[in-house]
C-alpha cells in the first residue's frame, strides 16, 4: 500500500509541476498577485533544499554519489523547462540566463566530474 500511497501523492507535485513548466505564470491564474509570490517562495524553498543536500553530499561524495546524481538530475530538468519558457516567450532577464547556464552546463559538468572521481 505505501508504493501506491506515494505514487498518488507523487501525482500532484508531477501534474504541477508539468502545468508550471508548460504554462509558465499563467498555471497559477493571478501572474502578479499572492499566487505567484507564494509560488516563488515554495519554489525558492525546494531550491534552497536542493542546495542544501548538494552541500551535504560533498561531504562524502562517494557515499552519497546517488543522491548526488538524483539533485542534478532535477535541476537539469528543471533547467529543460526554464529552456522551453525560453523557446516559448523569448530571453529573460539575465539572472534567468546565468541560471539557466548553471542548470544545463555547470551542474552536468559537476556530475561528470563526480562519476570519474568516484
């Protein structure tokens, strides 16, 4: 029962998540309004997340090599979906254009890097 338990529950954050990528701000219906806000600071805490266990797992990066590899590949995803915001509504500010370069060549490079280390 809980394999189907998190399964369902996984639903949501896919079925967000792929409406968010896709649709951009437009997903959350009030572009400028306390939806969005809520959103980046949501958004802003799983990042936060995200560099926390990059962090961790530098301690002992052997030990830790799949987590490693779970963390870069949702941030190249997550950097897909910035791409096809880019393909679909033109160049974003630059901030946007530094991260995007961050999630589609520096995070690559770092797994590749720890995969001929390990």
């Amino acid at each position: 029962m809980l394999p189907l338990a998190i399964r369902l529950a996984a639903l949501v954050p896919l079925l967000a998540g792929g409406a968010g990528a896709l649709l951009g701000p437009a997903f959350l219906g009030d572009t400028t309004g306390p939806a969005t806000a809520s959103h980046l600071r949501y958004l802003s805490g799983l990042l936060l997340g995200l560099g926390g266990l990059a962090w961790w797992c530098a301690g002992n990066l052997a030990a830790r090599q799949r987590v490693f590899a779970a963390l870069s590949a949702m941030v190249v995803t997550g950097g897909l979906a910035r791409l096809l915001g880019l393909a679909l509504e033109g160049l974003p500010p630059w901030p946007h254009v530094a991260a995007l370069g961050m999630e589609l060549g520096v995070v690559p490079a770092l797994w590749l890097w720890s995969r001929r280390a390990g």
